[in-house]
C-alpha cells in the first residue's frame, strides 16, 4: 500500500522548512492580529453579576399531621376548615416564565436605578441606551437609527394589548438575556441573576427581581381568597344594618306595646322578633365565614426563604480579555499560515 501522500514526510519537511521562511510574516501578523485583541479587549464594558437564591415554601397537603393540627386549633376558636381543599401555587419551573414575561420586562426598564458611574438616579430604560454607547459595535460604526411606527389611532383601547416601539423592544430583548432564572429541580432552589455593567445596578435589578417573583406568586395564591374577603366584608357590613335596623323596630315595638293583650298586637312582635333572629343569624354566619376565609388567606400565602440575598458584585463576570486575546492571537496566526501554505501550494506539487 503507497503511503498517503499528504502525511509524506519529505512534504512534511517542505511545509516546515517553508514556515521557517515566512516565520517574520507570521510572527508579524499573530503580533498584529494579538494587538487587535488587545485593543477589542479593553473597549469591551466589564459586566457584572448579581445573583440571589429563594428556597419556596413546599405546598403543604391535604390531610398532613401540621394541616390537622392547624384545623384543631382553628375548631377551638370555633372556625370550621374540613371544607378547604388545598390550593395548587403557580408550579416553582414556571417562575422562568413569569421573570420573562413582558409585563416584568417592562416593569424593570420603569424602575429608578443609581447608576454610579453616572452619579445620578435615572430609569434602567435610560441607563440601557447610554451604556449601549460603550459597546464596541456602537463606537465602530454608531447607534443604529431606529424609525418608530406612528401610533394608529383607533376608537377603543384595548388595556390587555401591550404596545412597544423599537426601542423598547430592543431594550426588552436585551434584558431577556441579562436577566436569567433558573430552577435546581433536586433542591428547589431558585437562582436568579442578573448582568448589567454597573454592579450597583446590577444588585438593584437582582432584588427587584426577587420581589417581584414573591409578589407574583403571593398575589396569585391569594388573589380568590381576597376577592371573598372584601365580599364578605361588604355583605357583613349589610347584614349588621340590618340587624340593627330590626332590633330597633322590635325594641320600639315593645316599648309603644307594653301594656296590649290584643292576638294581632303578638303577632306583630313575634314577627319583628323573628326578624331580629334572622338578621342576628346572617349576621354571625357571615361573620364566621369572614373569619374562615381569613384563616384561609393566612394559610394559602407562601413563604419564601432567602438563602442567598443580592449583593453588588466586587469582580466583574466577563469580559474574559485573557481569552479574548489569546483567541485573536491564534486566530492570527493560524490565517497568517493557512495564507502562506495557500500562495505555495504548488511548492509541494
């Protein structure tokens, strides 16, 4: 079998003898190609890393030893709770969803941030666009100008239709990547970490993130719950006139009727009577149901355990400038030689 003739050494030879010759042009050219890493490297914003972990409370179930403990305690008081099932919370591999959503999005570019390098309070939709002029594409070939649509105008406003303009959606983008959550489904645990070029900002965003989620999730376990309790609250504040209303007209009746043996005259009082019972009756029942629900609200609000709470950044997350150069250095080098080989190939024919 004849040997391949691209593994020949006496090619092997010429190739080596050949790169020898060119070693100034491609010394040359990987020190060139080194000092554009350099200099990439250092117009590259440092970015920095936030991050904070949540342990969320487990749901606890039906018919669990601390549940029937909490029912017997809630039966001394006279409060009934064997007709409250559990309540399912928003599921912990959906708080990525929920930290990606629009609406959380744009809450972040409305928040008020401290930008220290600025020195000054401004919106993080505004810190976006001035730091976005630090980047290297922006100062190579500047802002790319950004044409909104005019705004249509139309008879009715839908308030659920989210409404953005260029900008806005260039900024959401941005913060889909600079804002990152993730769940460790063997723990539990919650990471959410955010990267920004300012660590101040950047330990900011991470708290607000933080907040947001435990808001969120509480207002969602909670939110039936509450509607039932302000109803309750106007239905017992209806009920107690009207149990005031009838004692009234009964006492008043007695009062007016004391000394009447008349059968209409009793018939009139067990009416009023009745009336007083029956008010009386929706009063307490209402406010029994008020006193369940609130039991209720207490034990369907989660709690959440802050393992790990957001603190600024003292060492930048990236960029890696070590990398950075190293990798245009052999990148350098390895065009410089591809070149060279390619203008000689006919050496080795």
């Amino acid at each position: 079998m004849k040997p391949n003739p691209i593994f020949d050494q006496h090619k092997l030879r010429q190739i080596c003898h050949l790169l020898i010759l060119k070693k100034r042009k491609i010394l040359l050219s990987t020190l060139l190609f080194t000092s554009l890493g350099i200099w990439v490297a250092l117009n590259i914003p440092n970015e920095y890393t936030s991050l904070v972990q949540i342990l969320p409370e487990l749901e606890i179930k039906e018919g669990t030893e601390s549940m029937s403990n909490f029912k017997s305690l809630a039966g001394l008081a006279g409060v009934d709770l064997s007709s409250f099932g559990s309540t399912e919370a928003v599921r912990p591999d959906l708080y990525p969803n929920i930290l990606q959503s629009t609406p959380f999005l744009m809450a972040l570019l409305r928040l008020k941030v401290y930008s220290s390098e600025h020195q000054k309070e401004m919106f993080l939709a505004e810190y976006l666009k001035e730091s976005r002029k630090k980047e290297l594409l922006t100062k190579l070939f500047g802002e790319a100008k950004k044409h909104d649509l005019p705004m249509l105008h139309s008879p009715t406003i839908v308030p659920e239709i989210i409404r953005l303009n260029k900008e806005e959606d260039s900024q959401i983008k941005e913060l889909h990547k600079r804002v990152v959550t993730a769940l460790d489904k063997k723990t539990g645990v919650i990471t959410m970490s955010v990267k920004m070029q300012d660590p101040l900002i950047a330990a900011t965003l991470a708290r607000f993130t933080q907040e947001y989620l435990m808001k969120y999730v509480i207002q969602y376990r909670t939110e039936k719950t509450q509607k039932d309790i302000d109803f309750l609250s106007s239905r017992i504040e209806k009920a107690r006139k009207r149990y005031d209303k009838a004692l009234f007209a009964y006492s008043h009746y007695q009062d007016m009727n004391r000394n009447l043996f008349l059968n209409i005259a009793k018939d009139e009082g067990k009416k009023l009577q009745h009336e007083v019972e029956l008010a009386y009756n929706l009063y307490t029942q209402l406010a029994t149901q008020l006193e369940e629900t609130k039991i209720r609200i207490h034990r369907e609000t989660p709690v959440f355990k802050v393992l790990e709470p957001a603190q600024v950044p003292v060492r930048k997350s990236s960029p890696s400038r070590g990398i950075i150069i190293l990798g245009f250095a052999l990148l350098g080098l390895f065009l410089s030689t591809a070149t060279i080989l390619f203008r000689n190939i006919h050496f080795f024919k």
